[in-house]
C-alpha cells in the first residue's frame, strides 16, 4: 500500500472510530433530555464527597466550557465513573454488536425506506452500501439519531480524557453489551418504526440539537422540558414505555449498585446523561433513597 493509499485507510478507521463513539453516546438521547441541575454534590454524615453530573452525549464544543465547580471538582476528585469507558476494546465491540449476520438491511426495510436510508448514510455519514445493509435495524435508527460527527469530541470523552489527565481513575458502570441489549431485545418490528420515526423528524434533528445545547448551556429547564415532549411525540406509545422501563430505570438501578463501593470510598464523581438522573428512579431519587444527602451546585 502506497503512502496515499496508508493516508486514506487510516482517515477511513479514524472516521468509523469517531462514527461509533457518537453511537454510543447516542444510546441514552433518544426518548428524551428532560432534567433539572445537571450538577450535584452527594455527601453523607459521615463527610465523604462525591458528585453527580447530568451530561449531554454531543460534541458541540460549547459543552466543554466547563464552569468552574466541575473544573474544582475534577480536581478534587479521585475517581469518575462513566457509563463506559470509550476504549478500542469497547468501540470494536459496539461494532461488532452493530453487524448483522443472519439478515440484510434490504431484506428488511421496504424499498423507499431502504433508498432513504442508504443515501442518508453514505452521503452525510460517509458510509457505503455493504456497511449499511449488514447494519441492525436499532443501530441503523441510532445512527440516524445522531449528528455526523465531525470532531468526535464528545463532552464524555473529554470529561474521561481530562480525568486521566488529572490522575483520576476512570471507571464503567456498564459494559457496551448491557447498554444495548435493551435495544437489540425489542422486536424487529419496534427497530423498525424506530428508523421510521428518525426518518420522519430527520430534516429538524439539526435544529434540535442545537436548542438541546443551547437549553443545556443557559440552564433553561422550561424549554428542555419543552423540546423533550416533542422527540417524544415521534415514538409509539409502548416503545417510548419501553425506554423509559429499559433504557433509563432499570439501567439507573444497575449503574447505581455498581458505584455504591466507589461512593463508599467517597471522591466519586459519577457522569452520565442528563436524564438518568431526574424522576422517581433516577439517580437523585435513589441515591436519597440510599441515605446520600444530594444537593444542586447548579
């Protein structure tokens, strides 16, 4: 392979790398981004310090402005726990998990459908036909859920680069299989109607995201709140039941009895989207449940 030939695959896995990170930090956005604080303090009587951090799963560079109590934070701190852990060993399996062995894309979708999401895919995402049709209908609609990406620097991969930079052990609370088998477990028919409900809102998702962000950055809960009933709207009523069963409660319990040890050490900051943490078993709720004294910073 000649020089230019080593340039061109090498941008080409670093394309799929960051195409597969935005993936992963896609899993939590799509039901909704309705929260309150984003930023916590958790302590209990006996005066051990963590924190809890709502974040977003986007690389709008705005959201590495970071304020200054997460930055003292950061330094305080002695350990962050994500939802993963952004590894090669973790993307590989992602794209692994993302791949169809038994059934074609095109055997799938009906033939409009299909066209729309082929084109969508190798034009804007810079994939091919082959790629798109071994894809699982679920990893299809994700993708479709996302910006391409353009940095691949997302606010959680920064927050896991700035920790390690720090001397901070960076932790997963769940591993990649747990965070998709929620999805990959629906029916095929629900995959499908969720490419279709992409399809159908994918002209307003750039705006979308960009009042997400805008909301997050201003602290502007109304319009969050707002903005989240609208991406709701797009979903059946039993699939959007299901997210929020599957994707958000139970995953909350599970994320929270694996930072329990960490949080018994205290110098815990705990990181993940935004809306984990909000309702009657997100990750405030059960972290008072559990005695933790939970208090907004902002």
């Amino acid at each position: 392979m000649g020089k230019r030939g080593r340039i061109m695959h090498r941008h080409r896995f670093d394309h799929r790398r960051s195409w597969a990170r935005g993936v992963v930090f896609a899993l939590a956005l799509l039901p909704s981004l309705a929260f309150a604080a984003v930023f916590w303090s958790v302590t209990d009587e006996a005066g051990r310090q963590n924190w809890l951090l709502g974040t977003m799963h986007s690389e709008d560079p705005r959201l590495l402005e970071w304020p200054a109590p997460l930055v003292d934070a950061l330094t305080r701190a002695d350990r962050i726990a994500l939802e993963l852990v952004p590894d090669a060993g973790m993307l590989e399996r992602l794209r692994q998990a993302m791949v169809s062995s038994e059934q074609s894309l095109d055997e799938v979708l009906e033939p409009a459908l299909h066209d729309w999401v082929v084109s969508v895919l190798t034009e804007k995402y810079g994939m091919t036909e082959p790629a798109v049709n071994r894809m699982k209908p679920w990893a299809v609609a994700l993708t479709l859920a996302t910006r391409p990406p353009e940095t691949g620097m997302y606010m959680d991969l920064m927050l896991s680069y700035r920790a390690q930079g720090a001397g901070l052990e960076v932790v997963a609370l769940e591993t990649i299989d747990e965070q998709v088998d929620f999805l990959a477990g629906m029916p095929l028919d629900d995959q499908v109607s969720l490419i279709r409900a992409t399809v159908a809102d994918h002209d307003a998702y750039e705006a979308v995201f960009d009042e997400l962000v805008s909301a997050y950055v201003d602290g502007d809960l109304d319009r969050l709140d707002a903005v989240a009933e609208e991406q709701m709207a797009g979903l059946e009523e039993h699939i959007g039941r299901y997210f929020d069963e599957q994707g958000l409660d139970a995953r909350n319990h599970r994320m929270l009895e694996r930072a329990e040890p960490w949080l018994a050490e205290g110098g815990l900051i705990i990181a993940v989207g935004a809306l984990h943490l909000h309702g009657p078993d997100g990750l405030v709720a059960l972290l008072r449940n559990r005695g933790w004294k939970v208090e907004e910073i902002y």
